[in-house]
C-alpha cells in the first residue's frame, strides 16, 4: 500500500514532465524515458509488484496526456517493470553496471510492446524507423540518466521502508 501512495504522486509528476518538458529536449535524437526509469528503478530496489504497480499507474497518466490509444504506455510499463521484476532484483542489483543494461533491454521491450499495440490498432508504423531513430537514441539517453534515478529512488525506498533496529 505504501508503494502505490508513494508511487502514484511521483509517477503522476513524472508523466506531466515527460510529455511537456522531456519531448522538448532531444539527446543523440532521443528523448527521456522518465516513466520507464522509474518504473525500472522502484523494481530494482526490491519492489517487484510495487514496480507492477508503478508501471500501471504510470502508463495510464502517460496514456492520458498522450495521442495514442488508452493502455499503450500502460502495457509498455508493466510488462517492463514485469519482466525487470521477474528475479526480484537478486540479478539486476548484483552489481553496480546490471541496471544499465537493464535499461538498454527495458527501453527495447517498452518500444517494441508500443509499436506492436500502434500497429495492432491500426496506425502506420514503420518498425526499423521506430526502432532506429526512436528506440535507439532513447535507449542512449535513459542509460545516461539511469543511475542517477536508481540511486535517489533507493534513497525514496529507505525513507518508505526504514529497517528496523535491532538490539
């Protein structure tokens, strides 16, 4: 329950920023996949069905503000944070560099899983244009930006979930 109060304010930030801030700024042609770091991050400290949860949550605020079809970024997430959650964090947090590959193979899944619902809905979709200059430079620019999101959201998780003291 503390997962999705603490996610639900954040995620909902998050999906304002990234459709009327991020989208205005483009790295090696990319654009900053907040959501998806996020969501990916709250996964990595431990919180596999509070990142279920984080992904729901903002996929449908990014789902909201966007064009597309409503569950679009909602599918992309949780099947993202899904997928990231599976190991419960035990191989992703082994060592300092595993979240940025994570990143790398969350940013391909999320673009591949809203290609396929575009082109399931009927908009024209070219794969290797979405996958190359879309995915690509995202995955760029979320790699970047990952570790620095990862280490305040295990800040965000301690202050959320404090260990108990023992004697």
């Amino acid at each position: 329950m503390r997962s999705f109060l603490v996610g639900l304010p954040i995620m909902a930030l998050a999906a304002v920023a990234q459709s009327t801030i991020f989208t205005q700024y483009h790295l090696f042609g990319g654009t900053l996949d907040l959501g998806l770091l996020l969501v990916l991050g709250w996964t990595l400290t431990g919180e596999s069905a509070g990142g279920v949860a984080w992904g729901f949550m903002g996929g449908l605020c990014l789902d909201l503000l966007s064009g597309g079809p409503l569950g679009t970024m909602t599918l992309g997430l949780t099947a993202v944070a899904y997928l990231a959650g599976l190991t419960e964090g035990r191989f992703w947090g082994s060592h300092g560099l595993l979240p940025l590959a994570l990143v790398l193979l969350g940013t391909a899944v999320f673009h591949v899983v809203n290609l396929a619902v575009l082109s399931a809905a009927g908009f024209a979709v070219s794969w290797g244009a979405g996958l190359a200059r879309v995915a690509l430079p995202s995955a760029l620019v979320n790699t970047l930006l990952m570790l620095p999101i990862y280490y305040a959201l295990r800040w965000v998780h301690a202050q959320v979930y404090p260990r108990a003291v023992t004697a």
